[in-house]
C-alpha cells in the first residue's frame, strides 16, 4: 500500500520519466493451446536476452565481441514447436523440480518411499517426463529499476506432480545490469511438506555462436578441486575426489578437446561430471571461465551452489536449430550451477531437502566481457 503511495506521488512530479519495463510479446502456442510469451531484456553494453514462459528458458542471448559485432551464443529453436520436440535436449530451460539425476528413481522421506519416471534409463534425469517444469507454462512479470532490467518467473507445481511431495512455489528471476555484461538467474522456492529440490538453468553455450561447429575449441577453467565420481549410469558412487592427475583437472585452463578422447569409450562420451565448487555453498563464488579463442568471448560463471555439471553436449546429435542450423555432437557446452547429482540417496553430500518454513536459494552470474 506505501510502496503504491509512493508510486503516485512520484508518477505527479511533473518531467519525471520512468523508463519501462520490457513487455511481454506473443511467442505462438503449446500444442495444448497454451499461449507463451516472451520477454526481451536489452542493456547499453550489445547484450540481448529473449527468455519464454515455457519452462523460464532463456531462447536467445547476443553478446558482443571486442570489435562490438554480436552473436547468439545460445542453442535453441525458433518456435514453441522445436522446443515441444524430440529434438530438445533441455535447451535454455529451468531444470527441476531436482534437475540431474536421481538413481533408479526413487528416495525415502519421512518414513515414506517415492517413485519417480525412468525417463533415462535406469534413472530419473531433470524432474520427470511431461509436467518438468521445464514443460510447463510459468507466469512472469517484467521489472525495471536504476540498474538493471529483468523479468520474474513463478509457478506452483501442485502436490504429487510428476510424483514429487508437497506444493512447491517457484521463483526464477533473469537480472541484466545495464551498465555490464551481468545476466544473473536466481531462484527462490518454498514448499509446503518436506520435498528434495534442484533446480538449475539448462543453457548450452558455443562462444562463437549457436551453430557452429564445435566446442573442443574453447578453453575452460573451473575453480574445482574435487569432483564426485560416478557409475556407469552417471550416479555418484557417493565419493569425493580430487581432479588432480585426472582429465577433469581444468584448474588451470585447458581446451575443452585436449583430453576429451579418453572419455570417449565412457558412458557420459565426454564430460558430464559433477564438479564441486571451491569456497563456501551459499557464498556467490567463481566457477568457471571459458573462452573462445576465435571470438575472444569470455564468459565466467560464479554461484551460491555447492556444485556444477560441467557437460560438453556429447548427446547433441545434429539436430536442426534455429534457423534450421545442425547443433552436432560437443558443439555447445552446459555449466549447470546445482546440487549434486542423486543428494537425496546420498547421505555425505549437502543437504537437497527444503522443509516447510525455509526457503530455498540459488543465484548463478554469467559475466561475459571480450578479449
Ligand atoms: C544433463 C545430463 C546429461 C544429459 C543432458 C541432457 O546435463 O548430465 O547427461 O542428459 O542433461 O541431454
């Protein structure tokens, strides 16, 4: 009620100009008839992000290189249709409601036992088979202050759907500064009966631009010491082991290609660990920093997450993208800020949990600046 007061007190000083919030425009329809929108944030820097109400996914973002010349550095389709399709890999999206995988589907809470989709065989991979959240429709509102523009995500996943407990009521936030390169994603949740919890932005990165070739190019360095070693379902075994004298040691830059051959023969074919992020959990902190060496774009993650899915989209099997565009086998790259993999079966990793009374809280900051 003071907050509106103030609104219009301000809105009667004469001169006074607001700048406005982005708007929401049409972006056709699910094959349900649902409609989804999409909301376009712009700053002063060259930095464009299109993010659609189906699944909170972030569809584009142009980023600029050192001579300004920009590119889509996203993968993603044109139409709701591309992403309604067999052809999505989780492009762009919000991953949840515990993205990565869970073994066999199934967890204990409470005394009392939950069976999840198999939906990647054997296990339960990014919340289940039709109402994932990054299937459904959220409902959002755009926002404009003095620094930054953005818009907000909610939606409330009933009880029980897709076989998870409690009402959980999500909030997703995308955050561009206006006067840096700063895209940042946080997310809020609260539930009403104790229920695991893991949600994550799905966004495939290729530096140089979607569509082009590959990934093995690019350098990485992640600010990861220790990684959690995985079966041949790409479950944790429940260890935490250091990256030293291992292929995953990027503590020091190494292009994403150099040592990706001795994973070939592995079931993940390339990359597709959970990496455990130095510092304190819920301190937002450096993660990774990849470059392109073509572009010179630079991109550097940092989060509160305790981990990051480092995954060189080995599943990518040329696919028609936007513009028609093959995304072929490790063109893009996903840094997925997160819990790790399976936490609810695991006892000694950080607690995945959200009770009643708490809130959970993830802030993930892609930086991206040109060289
Ligand atoms: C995650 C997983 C991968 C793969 C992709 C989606 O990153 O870790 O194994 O399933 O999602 O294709």
């Amino acid at each position: 009620m003071r907050k509106f007061a103030f609104l219009s007190l301000l809105l009667t000083i004469p001169g006074l100009a607001f700048a406005e919030a982005p708007q929401a425009k049409p972006f056709g329809k699910t094959a349900d008839g649902e409609a989804v929108e999409i909301y376009e944030l712009k700053n002063d820097k060259g930095i464009t992000a299109r993010i659609m109400t189906r699944g909170a996914t972030l569809v584009d973002l142009l980023v600029p290189d050192a001579n300004g010349k920009t590119a889509d550095v996203v993968l993603g389709f044109d139409d709701v249709a591309g992403y309604e399709g067999e052809d999505n890999q989780y492009f762009g999206c919000t991953a949840g409601r515990v993205a990565n995988r869970i073994a066999k589907g199934k967890f204990s809470l409470n005394g009392r036992e939950y069976t999840l989709a198999i939906n990647n065989e054997p296990n339960h991979l990014h919340g289940g088979v039709k109402r994932s959240i990054d299937k459904v429709v959220w409902k959002a509102a755009s926002f404009e202050t003095d620094n930054a523009t953005g818009v907000r995500f909610r939606y409330v996943s009933p009880h029980g759907e897709e076989g998870y407990p409690g009402t959980l009521s999500m909030v997703v936030t995308y955050t561009l500064k206006k006067s840096a390169n700063e895209l940042a994603v946080s997310y809020k949740a609260t539930t009403d009966q104790a229920t695991p919890i893991n949600l994550t932005n799905h966004s495939y990165f290729n530096l140089s631009g979607e569509g082009s070739e590959t990934v093995l190019d690019h350098e990485l360095q992640l600010f990861c010491d220790n990684y959690t070693p995985v079966d041949d379902t790409l479950i944790p075994t429940g260890k935490i082991d250091p990256v030293e004298g291992t292929v995953l040691d990027f503590r020091t830059p190494h292009t994403i290609g150099e040592r990706i051959k001795s994973l070939d023969d592995t079931s993940a074919i390339g990359y597709d660990h959970n990496f455990v992020v130095n510092g304190e959990m819920g301190e937002l902190r450096p993660v990774a920093r990849l470059k392109d060496p073509k572009s010179g774009r630079v991109l550097e993650v940092s989060t509160t997450e305790p981990g990051v899915q480092f995954y060189s989209g080995n599943f990518l099997k040329g696919q028609a993208g936007k513009g028609g565009k093959p995304y072929p086998h490790r063109s893009a790259i996903c840094l997925e800020t997160q819990h790790y993999p399976d936490s609810i079966n695991q006892p000694n990793f950080p607690e995945s949990v959200l009770e009643p009374g708490e809130t959970y809280r993830h802030t993930c900051v892609w930086k991206f600046s040109a060289e």
